[in-house]
C-alpha cells in the first residue's frame, strides 16, 4: 500500500491480493450475465481496498453483513456497500483510470453514511482510493469535487448510522431508540416529566411511537418520533421534543429542525421558557426518501438521519 498526494489531496493505493481476486471470483460464479459478473467482480475489489483502508485506520467492519455479500441483492442492485461498524454503511464506487466522473446508481443514494471512489488499474493489480463524498444527488459526480481522505477519518469518527424507519414497523429499532410503550411501562412515573406522561394519547392513530433519551449539552431531552402508514404508501412523521427531568418546561432557545439529506433546513422550531415541549408540523415521506433531524442548544448540536 501507498499514500500520495493528488492534486492537493491524499489517495491510498492498495495492493490487490490474490484473496481479492478470489472472493471476485467466487462471487462472478453465481451470474451468468456476463454484464453483471463483471460489475460484480470490480465492485468485490472496490470493497476490498476500502474494507483494507478502514482497517488500517482502526475501524471495525463486517462485510458479511453487507447487501453486497449478498448473492440475491447482487443480482438485483449495483450495489458495493461495507458496513462500518458503530457506524454505518459506505458505498464504494469503481472508476477506470482516466475518468472524470464516478457514476452513483439512484438505488444507493439512501442508507449510506458517505461514498468512496476507488480507481482500478487496467490490470486490477492495484486500488487507488481518491476520495469522498457523504452525500449525493447526482447520478454522474465530478471527480474534482470528492472530498480528500485526509478529511475522511474525522468525518467517519462522528457520522452515525441511517435508520431505516420501515424497520420500526416491523417491531426493529435501532439501538438507542426504545418504544414509548416500554418507556413508559418500565421507567417510574415519578420519574417521567408529567408533560411526557401525555404523549401516549398523541392525535391520530400513529402505529409506531418511539422515544431516544439525548444529552446535548448540559440538558437532557426526550425526542419522540411518531409515524403512521398511509395508504399511498407514504408515512408521516411527526417530532416532538420534550425535557427528560423534573422540569415542566425545556429550556429557552432549543432549536429542533429537519434536514433535507444535502443539509439544507426545511423546518425548525425554537422553545420558549414556558414550552414543556414543542413539535414540528407533521410530514410525508415517499419510498427512498431521506432526511436528517437536529438539536441545537448553546453551539452543541446532535443529528439524526434517516429514511424510508
């Protein structure tokens, strides 16, 4: 392996092992597509070098619980993910020398915490890794806008998991987030803000409603988030914030807002002194949609993303 600079920017080069070249193979034997086997061949050697690189950083991985391990999901998708553990899963997209821009199939633009591109040499002996993106729109990104590596670490170091809200009804949540239904038989009344004693009987018939506890700052919050199936198959979802202490009402100037997938603010509300909780309008997703919540309060923030 080697570590260079490109066009001010750090790249990690590693060495194609011939164990590489045999999970590709291995993997290549179940499609007959010669389309796919081949897709799937330079995508094995994508996750390879990036499951390589994570190592040497100190990360943990699991491949085999990756959709790409997967022969069925290789058969249906383009699919190249590694999941990092605590972390999430990164997308690890192969480009040939000389190209100018990675393609990013839609199918991927959800359920990931960032993107790699991995460049191979035409004789697949070598994986240079060229950077990264934690987001994208676009099908056809431009090399030259990837984020370098040497950004990467610290930005992995603080991204958390995409939650998938479809497996909340399916009775699955994500560790951290605790259904209010538990919550609310297991810890004491006593020892529940008598405003979050009310959520239960929330309007509407939402079916899954789930609690996380947060410490931002020196405050600690309860954030629910309810969701109810719609017939056209959309789900709403609907945000509340609510003091996890004996207080009656949350501090002044907590700021909960959702996030487009790109950043950008969509809706926000601010508390108030005399607010034992506040809540953002309700919405719908669609299928493949994704968004972001975050608390703000004295310049500490926490975030949260997810999608459907």
């Amino acid at each position: 392996m080697m570590i260079h600079q490109r066009q001010k920017s750090f790249t990690f080069t590693v060495s194609l092992a011939s164990k590489a070249h045999q999970l590709a193979d291995k993997f290549c034997s179940y499609h007959s597509n010669l389309q796919k086997s081949e897709q799937v061949y330079v995508n094995t050697l994508a996750i390879y070098a990036v499951n390589h690189y994570l190592q040497c950083l100190g990360f943990a991985t699991d491949w085999k619980a990756s959709n790409s391990y997967d022969i069925i999901m290789q058969s249906c998708l383009d699919i190249a993910d590694i999941e990092v553990i605590n972390h999430g899963k990164l997308e690890c997209r192969v480009v040939s020398p000389n190209a100018e821009f990675v393609y990013i199939p839609q199918e991927v633009w959800t359920g990931r915490i960032g993107y790699i591109v991995v460049q191979l040499d035409e004789d697949l002996e070598t994986a240079t890794l060229l950077g990264f993106t934690p987001r994208v729109t676009t099908e056809q990104l431009p090399l030259n806008q990837l984020g370098g590596l040497e950004e990467f670490p610290q930005y992995l170091q603080q991204a958390t998991p995409t939650i998938n809200l479809n497996q909340w009804f399916e009775n699955f949540l994500q560790q951290g987030w605790q259904t209010l239904e538990s919550l609310l038989t297991t810890e004491s009344l006593a020892n529940l803000n008598p405003s979050f004693k009310d959520a239960s009987y929330l309007q509407g018939e939402e079916i899954v409603k789930a609690v996380k506890k947060i410490e931002i700052g020196n405050q600690s919050v309860l954030i629910l988030i309810a969701l109810k199936s719609e017939s056209d198959e959309q789900i709403t979802v609907r945000l509340r914030i609510y003091p996890n202490s004996e207080d009656k009402c949350l501090p002044e100037n907590i700021k909960l807002a959702i996030l487009s997938d790109s950043g950008e603010t969509l809706k926000e509300v601010i508390s108030r002194s005399i607010d034992n909780f506040i809540q953002l309008p309700s919405f719908k997703c669609s299928s493949q949609e994704s968004f972001k919540i975050r608390l703000y309060f004295n310049n500490i923030y926490f975030t949260e993303s997810f999608f459907v």
